[in-house]
C-alpha cells in the first residue's frame, strides 16, 4: 500500500524527543520499524520552522540545521517550512503581590503554519490519490478535521502514530488505526553518529 507519512515535527520533539537521547532520529526507519511490511512509505513530509538563537541557547539554531541536513540524505523526505515567533507579552500573574504591578513581561515563542501545512497536504494529496494510506505523526487534535475529511468523506484510511504516553481523546476515534511511538523503536531508529552528503561529512550534535 502506497503510505505517505506526515510529521508534526515540533509536537513529535516536545512529546517523544526532548528529553531523551533519541534526538537524532531517522524517520524513514522509525516509519519502517513502526507500520507494517504492507506500508510501502512513497514520501515522508516533515513540517517544522527555523528556530532562533536564545541567550541560554545560542546554538539552538545550529543544531536544527545539522538535523534537517541529515533528513535530506533521506529520499523519501522533505522539509515543509512553517513560521517561529518569538515576541515579548506581558501577561498577568497568577498570584499578584499585595503590591507592585499585578502583570510581568515574559518571552511567548509559538510555531504558526504546521498545522495548516499538514492539513493540506494531506486533504490535497488525498484528493490527488497520492496515497493509498495515510499516516500522521502528532498527538495534536487541531488535525481533528482534515484527518475526518480524509476517512468520511475520501473514503482513505489515515492512521495516528502518535509520541507521548497518550493518544488525545479526540483524535482517538477519528483515526482508522493508532501505533504508539515507543522508546525502543526511538532508540533503534538513530541516524549513525557521521553522515555524509553531497558537501561532505558531518556529525551528530555532540549534546545530543
């Protein structure tokens, strides 16, 4: 069965990857290890944002880049780019003091687009018959929707492989099947430690 996968890069790393030394995951081997010999994986769409340099981790940025250059040594995937804000709010707090101000400035960061990029990739490439299945890494019930287009209305199967200890409740019902991401299958789907690529070789992140 002709099987895209669709990542939800930021939600994958937040629930499955962050703190855990499974950072420098292949994906075309977690999706290999994780569905089954029927899933013949035609593409891998990994949506994330470029991610900026903070003052308690300047080298943030660096290490995402070395990532994403080890994903494109991967046939099968390619990097859809949404949007990484960072902006200064002031919000107030929780438990003001008797007295002084009742709010505080604080650093807010958000990842803006994925969710709509994977909504319409998915419903776009259903629609174009691209896939006989379709799988979607995430544990977000914003893709509540496009995954119920795809199965009630296309008619195709769109299954969850979701990161985290639990599937979200909403999404549970709505996908034709569930896998949980595993931490052995984390840790058996690492890219080596030196890659290489047109440019030449490089390392694994030597914090990851």
């Amino acid at each position: 069965m002709r099987t895209i996968v669709y990542v939800d890069g930021f939600n994958l790393y937040y629930r499955a990857l962050r703190n855990t030394p499974y950072k420098w995951l292949n994906l075309a081997r977690l999706a290999q290890l994780n569905l089954s010999p029927r899933n013949v994986v035609t593409e891998i769409k990994y949506f994330t944002a470029r991610v900026s340099a903070r003052p308690h981790d300047p080298d943030q940025p660096v290490r995402q880049d070395i990532y994403l250059r080890a994903l494109r040594t991967l046939p099968t995937v390619s990097i859809i780019f949404g949007t990484f804000l960072t902006t200064t709010v002031r919000m107030r707090l929780a438990q003001p003091p008797a007295t002084g101000s009742a709010t505080v400035e604080v650093i807010k960061t958000e990842e803006k687009g994925s969710d709509v990029n994977i909504a319409t990739h998915l419903v776009h490439d259903a629609h174009s018959q691209r896939f006989d299945v379709a799988v979607v890494i995430t544990n977000d019930s914003d893709l509540c929707e496009p995954i119920r287009i795809v199965r009630q209305e296309l008619g195709l199967p769109v299954g969850v492989m979701y990161p985290g200890v639990h599937l979200s409740r909403q999404l549970q019902p709505l996908a034709s099947f569930v896998k949980p991401i595993r931490q052995g299958v984390l840790a058996s789907s690492q890219f080596p430690p030196l890659l290489m690529d047109a440019v030449g070789t490089f390392h694994k992140p030597p914090s990851w």
